[in-house]
C-alpha cells in the first residue's frame, strides 16, 4: 500500500518539474520574441512621419 503511494507521489514530483519546466521555456521564448518585435518597432520608427 504504501509503495504504491510513494510511487504516485513520485510520478507526480516528476511531472511538476517537467510542467515547470516547459512554462519556463515558453517564457523565455515569449520575452526573446518580445524584444525582437520591440527592437524591430524601433527601427522602424525612422521610417514614420507625423
């Protein structure tokens, strides 16, 4: 009985970290694109007339 818990809790753990894991990639990618689109705003600016 208790090895069955110990073995859920396990699995469990394992699928917290893989969960972190992958949203702290997807942030990563997320503000890399973010400052990708922002440095091309800004260089484009140049190119505004108002």
């Amino acid at each position: 009985m208790n090895e069955k818990i110990y073995n859920g809790l396990g699995t469990v753990g394992v699928a917290g970290i893989v969960i972190g894991i992958i949203v702290t990639v997807m942030g990563i990618a997320a503000g890399v694109l973010s400052i990708l689109c922002g440095a091309k705003a800004l260089s484009m600016k140049k190119n505004i007339m108002i």
